[in-house]
C-alpha cells in the first residue's frame, strides 16, 4: 500500500499512523505500508514517525513542485566492495549500462503507444531502437532523438497535452512528474538495497545532492509511470490546485491505477523488477555479468 498525504499531520500510534486534517483524522496500519507518499509543504511529520518507519524500513517520497526528496534507510551489506568497483567501472562500461537503461525506456514508451493504438485503431510509426552511440556525448544526443520520436508517439493518445516539460505547469506534466517521482523513490530504495550508490552517474552527470544513479537506472521503468497517467488523463480530468500540484483526486487516481500496474502481474510484480534489475546491476559491476534491460509491455 503506498500512502499519499497532503496538508496534514502525521503522528505515530502504537504500530498505526494517524492523519489529521483540520476537522478531520485516518488511522494507518503500518502492515503493508510500503511507502509515505508526502505531497508539498504543508505536511507536519515528527522526528519519531520518521524514525519510526526507518526501523520497518518504509521510505518516505516527499514530492515537491521543483524536487523531490527519498528518505530511505541504509542496508548492511558488502556496500564497500560493490560502490568501489562501481566507481572504477570505465567509460565503455558507463556507456553500455546506459545504452541499456535508454533501450528499455524506449522500448517501453513504444509498448505504451502500441498498447493505446490497438484500444483507439490508431496507428503509430516503428521507431528503430538500435542505439549506435559509443560515447556519452553522442548517447545523449541520441536518446534525445529517440525520446523526441517516442513523445510524438504517445502525444496521440493524451487528450490536450502539448508534449512533456518537466515540472511544467499543466496538470499532465504535473501527473507525469508525481508519477516519476514514484518510480525515483522505488529506484533508491532497489539501488541501496543492492550496495550501489544511487548518487554516482552513469550518464547524468554527478552534482552534489544529485541521485544520478537513480535518473539513470528509472529511465527503464518511466513508462510504467506513462501508462498510468495516459490511462488516468483519458477518462478523467486532471486539474492543479492554487499551489501548482494535482488535486487530491487526481493524487489518488494516478497512485491507484500506477500502484495497480506494479502490482497485477501474476509471476513477477513490476515492483519486483526493480529490485531484481538492481541486483542485475550489481552483477554486472561486481561480475562483469551482461545486464539486459527491464521493458515495459502492457498487459
């Protein structure tokens, strides 16, 4: 279960949490709470809650208008052994694990056009993902073509989106970005759980404070976060409250039917993939084991 709260307080009780509005309050069990979804700066979370839920090792998103923020709780394990080798991968090794990374998403974000083209008959052009770019600069040029292509796909089946602007001031940017931010948290969340620094970048370049790691490693599982909104802006209005962030309707359409996608997978949850791709990772750092990208495929 994740939990989204927006301008509230959040107080412990016993093993539950309570969330209290102005007239009103919700008892939580922490059970199968996977994850504290805050949205803005108008929540009030105590020391003892946050360190509450790092002893049950649930992370907490805090979901801003220009950042976002994952408290999460370190894991004990060889995390020396794996994080040096990590930064003494060289570039042909940076280059390959982020090639892979941007195939995925590509992929992915095709799977979701094609997923929506068979549902309105409407057709969407090939994309070759065959990337060729052997060096960092040349990689980032070309995933932004690839992107670019891929956008131009998906625009066909958002309803009055004029194409992606992160933290942009339209209600689908917006989705997409309380989206990502979600699919960030659970990327920090596999990376440490697999001894790997979510802060030392393959592609994106390495700035303090900046998650790196994390933007590189997501990319495979954004259209996860595209298929929800698509699918939520299609058959419901999405509209920004006087602060610039979804409405709580909105909130909670997007996080239902993203947590739904994560989940409904019989064999092997989308959730589990991220855990499951960081530890392919980690192979690959510690083992020079071929990694193989996470592609998304509606179902």
């Amino acid at each position: 279960m994740l939990l989204i709260v927006k301008n509230a307080a959040i107080k412990r009780r016993g093993s539950d949490l309570m969330i209290s509005w102005d007239s009103s309050s919700k008892q939580v069990s922490t059970l199968d709470l996977e994850m504290v979804v805050i949205v803005g700066n108008n929540v009030d979370m105590s020391s003892e809650v946050i360190n509450f839920l790092s002893s049950l090792n649930i992370p907490v998103l805090i979901h801003g208008k220009r950042a976002d923020t994952v408290l999460v709780t370190p894991f004990v394990n060889t995390i020396a052994e794996i994080r040096r080798k990590l930064y003494a991968l060289d570039e042909d090794s940076q280059v390959l694990l982020a090639r892979r990374f941007i195939e995925g998403k590509v992929r992915g974000m095709i799977n979701v056009a094609k997923y929506f083209s068979y549902i309105d008959k409407t057709p969407v052009k090939e994309i070759d993902v065959r990337m060729s770019a052997r060096d960092k600069r040349s990689l980032i040029l070309e995933e932004a073509a690839l992107s670019r292509e891929a956008w131009e796909e998906l625009r066909k089946f958002v309803p009055s989106f004029e194409g992606r602007k992160p933290r942009g001031e339209d209600p689908i940017n917006r989705a997409i970005d309380y989206a990502y931010s979600i699919i960030y948290a659970l990327s920090t969340h596999a990376l440490i759980a697999a001894g790997l620094d979510p802060y030392y970048g393959l592609l994106h370049a390495n700035q303090p404070g900046r998650p790196s790691l994390v933007y590189d490693f997501s990319e495979m599982f954004k259209p996860v976060a595209l298929h929800a909104v698509i699918a939520v802006a299609r058959r419901s209005k999405l509209s920004l409250d006087s602060e610039g962030y979804l409405k709580k309707d909105g909130l909670e359409l997007v996080t239902k039917h993203l947590y739904g996608i994560l989940y409904k997978r019989k064999r092997t949850t989308i959730r589990g993939e991220f855990y499951r791709k960081a530890n392919d990772l980690k192979k690959f750092v510690l083992d020079a084991v071929d990694f193989w990208p996470f592609v998304y495929k509606p179902m």
